[in-house]
C-alpha cells in the first residue's frame, strides 16, 4: 500500500519562498507528482520526479530522495494567484496513470 | 486543443438511486482515469480504462463501474447511492506516448447524495 503526508495547511507572504514538504511509504515506486488545485478547479500538473535530484521549472522546483522517501516542493516568489492546494502523488509500477494522492497542503499567500 | 471535458458540473441525487457521469478525453488520449475526491481529501485512484478495457482500479466497491468508447470517451457509473459518494468525481486522461505520463485533468462533477 501507499502512505503520503503532507502538511495541510502553510501561509506565507508576497515574494517570499515557501517549502511544502511530503514523505510517502510505498510497496514500490515509479515517480512522484505534484499538481496544484485551485478551490472548485481541476488540479493541474506541476512537476515530476523519478530520479533522485533537484527539478526546476521556472518560480517552481521539486525535490526527491527516494531513500528518504521525500519530496519537496520548493516555490519562488510568491503571488497571490499561488494559494491553492498542492497535492503530492506518487506512481506504484502497477499503473501508468494510478497515482497515490495525499490529502493536499493548502497555501495562502498574503499581502 | 481541446481539453479534458466533463458532465454535468453538479447534480443531486437521493440515496439508493443511479448515477452516470460522462467525460471527454484530451484528443489523442487514449488512456483515462477516475478518481473521487471528498471534501478536504485528495483525489482517491477508482478505476482506470486503456483502449475500452479496465486495466487497473482502486479500492471502491463493484457498483463502482465504467466504460471507455472507441473514441476514448469514457463514463462512470455509480449504483445504489451512498450518502458517502458525496463527492467531486474527477476525469483524467493521459497519452500513451508521454516519457512523463502526466494526468490531465477535468473540472469534475460535484455529486451530492441526500
């Protein structure tokens, strides 16, 4: 089985960098996830880890540690269109698209 | 390019009656998936259909049923209502050739069980 957490809710301010971090417990493992959900929108994909490293994509970055069992999502420069919910997933070898969602850590960005 | 389409956006339903829920594949997607998303939780895996056939599917009960047409679309069935299925039901289709194989996702189809 599957085990993701993630902190569920984090706040921050305007041009700041925020951390979102989640660790997961799987019985095997094929990349991890992470989308952002917008409230009453469909999530949207963010970023993919398969190897071990750093990822970066513009303001965004995520992090893996697959002996850790770690993730982190790393965000720069804050905007305010940034507080939604970002949700960590990990991939088992079972499914090309069965993901393992966590519950979602809720950012709100402040002025 | 038109993107991952679902319907109704919102409906409601009684205890013990039927439900289907009808959703759009990206073009050129030939593979979709299910999941169920409660209030607060993250979306939870129900099933997922590759060229017509189921090929994998979470822990939800057999009421839980679906079908993917030639042209990828698919729907989602949900027999005997449960106030528990009380949730936004999200489509997501991927293309078979992507490295990645990203989810794209659609708005979803809030369904409340009274």
């Amino acid at each position: 089985g599957q085990n993701i957490d993630q902190p569920t809710e984090m706040t921050a301010t305007e041009g700041a960098i925020v951390q979102i971090n989640c660790t997961y417990q799987t019985s095997g493992f094929n990349g991890l996830f992470w989308y952002q959900q917008h409230a009453g929108e469909a999530p949207t994909f963010l970023s993919y880890n398969v190897l071990d490293g750093l990822e970066e994509k513009g303001r965004f970055s995520s992090f893996l540690s697959r002996s850790k069992g770690y993730s982190y999502l790393l965000l720069k420069e804050l905007q305010m269109k940034d507080s939604a919910s970002y949700l960590c997933a990990v991939r088992d070898r079972t499914g090309y698209s069965t993901l393992t969602f966590g519950k979602g850590t809720m950012l709100l960005v402040s002025p | 390019e038109t993107g991952v389409t679902q319907s109704p956006t919102h409906l409601i339903k009684t205890r013990g009656q039927q439900v289907t829920l009808r959703c759009s594949s990206q073009s050129g997607h030939n593979t979709v998936s299910w999941y169920q998303q409660a209030l607060g939780q993250g979306p939870q895996f129900i099933f997922q259909y590759y060229r017509e056939e189921e090929n994998g599917r979470g822990n939800f009960p057999p009421r839980f049923s679906g079908l993917q047409f030639p042209n990828y679309s698919s729907e989602l069935n949900v027999n005997a209502l449960e106030l528990d299925d009380s949730a936004l039901y999200l489509c997501a289709s991927s293309p078979g050739t992507s490295k990645v194989g990203e989810l794209f996702f659609g708005e979803g189809s809030r369904l409340t069980v009274l």
